[in-house]
C-alpha cells in the first residue's frame, strides 16, 4: 500500500495502489492527511463511521468527503485510517473486479482524530470528482484523487 502526493493546478492530487480496495481507500486517506499536514503526533481518540454509496468511485468520494466532515466537526486532523470496503456479490471478502458496480457499496471506516491545536494543517477543502480514477491494474488497485485546497 502507498500513495504519492501530486501537485495539480491550485490543488493537490493524491496517488495511490494496494492489493485490496479497503488497502486503497486507507493510502488515499493516508494521503489527504500527508496534504494536510507534514508530520503527525501520536495523540488523539479514534472515532468511527460508516459510509455508502451506488459505486465504488461514489464510494471513495463520500469516504473521502466524510473525513473533511468530521474534521471540521471534531477539530481534529484525521490520521491512522482503518477502512473495510464491501459491495454487490462481496460476500467472501475478496475485492472482485468483475463484480458488478451497481447496488449499495459501503465503508466501515475509523480514523485516529489528532487535535488540531496539536499540528500545522493546511486546509484541504474539498475532495472533487475532477479526473478522479479508481481501477483495477493488474494484481492491484489503483486511484488518482484531487482535493481544493
């Protein structure tokens, strides 16, 4: 699992690959944390959501958007993501790129919640559906992600 940042016009884009999707949506929300902040303390109470959509693309852009949410509610610089991805015809667990990406997706997610008064952030604002990828390449998965900042 990894993620590089990229830098876009006025924004920043965050690329990543791993073996499962669930591996996939926790390097890009390792990445808008590493956007956010260049080094994150060890504090911070972990909280938990749970988000769904109609597509696994829907599904990382609400994933994604939940945790600028809770940011800005809580206050806190979400880092340390734990994330369990299921959809249509998952039912062994397994990441199926032929399984059909219609029907209800959802993301059992947790993320450490590191105050804000404890780093220097940098706002990302928004995550946008600007040249957003989310595939299947090969043996693993991979996403390219813009965020306004």
């Amino acid at each position: 699992m990894s993620y590089a940042l990229r830098e876009h016009t006025a924004d920043v884009a965050v690329e990543a690959t791993a073996p499962t999707l669930a591996a996939l949506f926790e390097a890009v929300a390792d990445g808008l944390t590493a956007a956010s902040c260049e080094t994150v303390p060890e504090v911070g109470e972990r909280f938990a959501f749970t988000v769904s959509a109609e597509s696994r693309e829907a599904l990382l852009f609400d994933y994604l958007d939940q945790l600028i949410y809770e940011r800005d509610v809580r206050l806190v610089l979400p880092a340390g993501h734990r994330c369990a991805v299921s959809g249509p015809d998952d039912s062994d667990g397994v990441d199926d790129p032929e399984s059909s990406d219609d029907g209800a997706w959802t993301a059992e997610a947790s993320a450490r919640g590191v105050p804000l008064d404890a780093v220097a952030a940098r706002e990302i604002k928004a995550v946008t559906y600007s040249e957003m990828t989310l595939e299947r390449r090969g043996d693993e998965w991979y996403a390219y992600v813009v965020f306004d900042v």
